[in-house]
C-alpha cells in the first residue's frame, strides 16, 4: 500500500484522501460493510476528492487485482 499512496498522496494533498479511496474501493469490491455512519463520513469526504483522483486510485487498485489474479493462474 505504500506504492500507493506515496504515487497519489502529492496530488491529493495528503494520504488521507488516498486511504479514504482505498476503503470505499475495498468496501464496494469485497462486499464488506460500513456502519451506516461510517459509510456517511467516508462518502461525505471523498465529495472534495476530485473525479480525475478518484479514478486515478481505482484504476491502480484494479491493476493490483488483476496481476494478483494473474500470477495466481
């Protein structure tokens, strides 16, 4: 995780919005769920986290999953 977050956290002006990303991804991903404060906390901060970040980060997780899965085969 720390590839991650230290390749996005200049752009994003700190590691938070970075790791914000990564639970909402992991949540929706994996199914897992939030209490229903939880869930509000983390959708109402990631409201300021620009669309071009948001997907800059998911796009990196995808591609960890998929040569994860890959190396697996």
């Amino acid at each position: 995780m720390g590839w991650l977050i230290t390749k996005h956290m200049k752009t994003a002006g700190s590691a938070a919005p970075v790791w914000a990303l990564f639970i909402q991804w992991a949540v929706d991903k994996y199914g897992q769920s939030l209490d229903h404060h939880a869930r509000r906390l983390l959708s109402d901060f990631l409201k300021a986290v620009s669309p071009e970040l948001q997907a800059a980060v998911h796009r990196d997780l995808e591609e960890v999953v998929v040569r994860t899965t890959s190396s697996q085969e």
